[in-house]
C-alpha cells in the first residue's frame, strides 16, 4: 500500500512539473550569433544543451576563423595541397557547388576575401564610426580570388579540397549557409516540438509556428509580416539592414554581389526563403538579394525543380512593398 | 469520535495525496491565468538575468551585478534599448530600441541578449 501511495505520489509530482515547466528556452552563443531553442517537455534543458554542444562542434570543423577547422586549413593552404575534410565540410561544399552553378554564381562562398577587404566578417565587423568602402583598385584586386569553380578542386571520392595554381590567396567561408545547415541537422535528432532559432535561421520541428519577418527599415525593431512555419520547414532571411554602414549617405551592407565585389543593389532590401533543406535556404537567400526580383524568381523555380524542393520566398522592396512566391500565409503587419 | 470516521475513511497516504492534487489544482490555476503582458527579458551568457517589466520605466546597469560588464539597458515609455555598453563593436547601442511589438538587440562580445517576444509570433527571422 505504501508503495501504491509513492508511487501515485511522484506521478503526480512529475504531473506539476510538466504543467509549471512545460517550455523550456535557453540561449547560447555560438556561429558568432545566438542559438534560441524552445522545447516542449520536460527533459529539454538537457536536450537545448546537446543541441548546443553539437552546434559547437560543428562550428569548430566550419569557422575560417577557429585554428584548426577545416575551412582554416583550406584558406591557408598552398596551391596544389590537398585539404583533408571532415564529412560536413564535404556536404557544404557538395551544396556550395549546386548552387554555385544554378544561380549563376550569385552564391559564391569564395568571395570571403571581399567580405575581408570590407570588414563585414564576423570578427572584424563593428559599428565603430567613420567607415570608408575599399577603394576600387582593392576590389578589383580581391575580386581576380572570386570565382567557385575556378578557384578550387574538389574531389568528392577522397574528400579533399584543393587550391588550383594561381590562387595561394583564395578563401572561402560558408557563412550563407553554415547556420542554415547547422539549424537543419540539429533538427534531424529531435523528436521533440521544437523551435530552434539560431540568429534567425528557424527551423520548427513537431508542430506549427507563427514566424515573424523582421523589419527592414522600421526605427523600432517591430516585425514586418508574420506567416506559418510548418512543421519541417526551415526560414532564413538575408536583409541589408543586418550588417552595414553608412558612408556620405549611402549604405553599404554585407550581402555582396560576387560579380562586382560591391553590396547588392538590385531593388530587395530583404529576403526570406523557406524551405525543409535549411544550407539551400540560406544560400538562396543571399543568392536572391544579389539577383533580385525577377532573376530570383527564375532561380527559385529553377532550384525547386532540379532539387524537387518545395521552395516560398518572402521579397521586400526598396520602397517597402512585399511579393510572396509559393504557397506560404504570409500577412503584412498592420 | 468523528475524528475516528475521518481516519477511517481516508488513510494517511490519501490525505498527502489530497494535498497534493490540491497543490496541482492551484499551480495550474496561477500559471494557465499568468497575465500576457510584454517583458523584457535579459540573458547573460545563456541565463536569464533579469525580466522586466516594458511598461514600467527603469535604468539597469548589469556592472551593478555582475563583474566585467558594463553595459546599461534603459526602458522607457514601452521601449527597451541598450544605451551604453563597454563592447568595442558598439553593435547593441546602435541597434534600434524595441517595442511590445517584438525583437532582440544583441551584444555579442558581452553574451549579452536585450528580448522582447511579442505575443503574436513565436520567433523573427
Ligand atoms: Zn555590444
């Protein structure tokens, strides 16, 4: 009897526990931005801490600036040397090379040395006032390193990645795509409701959510529009408002064109690509600001049927309008 | 003798377990009636360090409490910003002061998170 009594006890214990503590979020650092995840359940705050270790480890293999990662090797190596890489960086670059090619080279992960020259990586970027654009001579210069296809040899069987003569001073960094795929296979382990936000790659497992789009011009933080996640689905959002500067009136913001070395400006000041392949998304997203509306378009048809994903698009203008593509509920905000 | 009918009726056990559901019962009372109002939530380092209230103005220095980081977060008339900080980017006091309406400023060298999570979404991207 005494028994029956515990146990009738500390189930209902374990009842109260999951009533009071049914959401557990947490946030970490990590990938230079925040990582935000919401679980529903009651063993998540061991469940957010895997997350966050494994979103760890996977940064210490994909950084260009942790010593000793796969993309630090690669962007200090010597032509002709071949790059021993772990399995992620191997799919980052099998991704890296499809999409390379089918949005004619608007994604282009070689063009670090540019995002360098400007200041926009992570470790250089800052709001510090007085900031002056690279002059010409340097981004043209910069520029002769940009080029996927042209700068590296890629040999899937051996899993190795090689400078091709010529280029000693190539680098690369899948920061357009890291997050995005780092949200998407965090996401593959839970079984969980879950919502894992890392610096607005979302992704959103066992259940629906209301995603906001963030506002791209508003003086206050507020959101833009707002649409449903489905469960699967991932978002991510390339604006020009994240990183930039202001220089004699002008902005200059971190999504550049690989083509000219100089921030996009072709009349999208931010994009939002959803789909369930979280490294595609976030590659598009960029891809897309650099070859606006209707070339955009085009891409995303042409990506959806070569890679049989299901792909919407937010679009918003320079003169704030919006266009949805796809089949996404997204509502502007009144 | 009607404290004897009691105690025949119900055993020690299923007293504790009266008290207990008891107990369930209010919990859930007070935590399914919690009012929706807007706070400000602050994180340092991944825990939540303070929660505010956005509609009561006040001045938060966090060196006031912990060690190391001096950084000044400033609610008023409904809207939250960071207003001095110690990072050498300056990225969270030029980030835009945030309303009910939602959003987060972030001081990345700080591990610092500034959230208001508007009730409408759930996330912003
Ligand atoms: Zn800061």
């Amino acid at each position: 009897m005494r028994k029956k009594t515990a146990l009738f006890i500390i189930t209902i214990l374990i009842c109260i526990v999951s009533l009071t503590a049914c959401s557990s979020t947490e946030q970490f650092f990590v990938f230079g931005t925040f990582l935000d995840v919401t679980i529903d359940g009651i063993s998540s705050s061991k469940l957010v801490g895997q997350i966050n270790n494994y979103m760890v480890g996977l940064e210490e293999v994909l950084s260009p600036t942790i010593e000793g990662s796969d993309l630090y090797k690669i962007n200090n190596a010597k032509a002709g040397e071949a790059i021993h890489c772990g399995e992620d960086t191997m799919a980052l670059f099998a991704v890296a090379e499809t999409l390379h090619k089918l949005t004619d080279g608007a994604y282009d992960p070689t063009i670090y040395p540019l995002v360098r020259l400007w200041n926009f990586s992570g470790d250089k970027f800052s709001h510090v006032e007085g900031k002056t654009p690279p002059t010409d001579d340097a981004i043209s210069n910069a520029l002769r390193l940009v080029g996927f296809d042209k700068v590296f040899a890629i040999d899937h069987v051996a899993g190795t990645v090689t400078k091709k003569q010529g280029y000693d001073n190539a680098m690369v960094d899948f920061g357009g795509m890291a997050k995005g795929y780092a949200v998407d296979k965090a996401m593959d382990s839970l079984d969980k409701k879950a919502l894992i936000n890392l610096g607005g790659n979302i992704g959103a497992i066992g259940k629906d959510y209301t995603i906001g789009i963030g506002n791209p011009r508003e003086s206050v933080t507020a959101y833009y529009g707002s649409f449903t996640l489905c469960q699967g689905q991932l978002i991510s959002t390339s604006g020009d408002y994240e990183r930039c500067f202001f220089h004699e009136g002008e902005r200059y913001h971190h999504i550049l064109n690989p083509a000219t070395g100089k921030p996009s400006n072709s009349g999208l000041i931010s994009v939002s690509i959803v789909c369930s392949d979280g490294a595609v998304g976030d590659a598009l997203s960029t891809a897309v600001m650099v070859l606006g509306a209707e070339k955009g378009k085009e891409v995303v048809a042409r990506i959806s049927s070569v890679l049989g994903l299901d792909i919407s698009a937010i679009l918003i203008f320079s003169d704030l309008s919006f266009e949805v593509v796809g089949q996404i509920d997204f509502v502007k905000k009144a | 003798m009607k404290n004897k009918l009691f105690k025949d009726i119900f055993k020690k056990g299923d007293i504790l377990i009266a008290v207990v559901l008891i107990v369930a019962v209010v919990l859930t009372a007070v935590f399914a009636t919690r009012t929706e109002e807007s706070f400000v939530e602050i994180y340092v380092d991944g825990h939540l360090a303070y929660q505010l209230d956005l509609d009561a103005d006040i001045v938060v220095d966090l060196a006031d409490t912990i060690h190391k980081i001096d950084l000044v977060v400033e609610v008023k008339d409904g809207m939250v910003k960071v207003t001095e900080s110690n990072c050498p980017d300056k990225l969270c006091v030029h980030s835009s002061a945030v309303s009910s309406a939602g959003g987060m400023i972030i001081c990345l060298p700080n591990k610092v998170v500034v959230k208001v999570t508007p009730k409408e979404v759930d996330a912003i991207s």
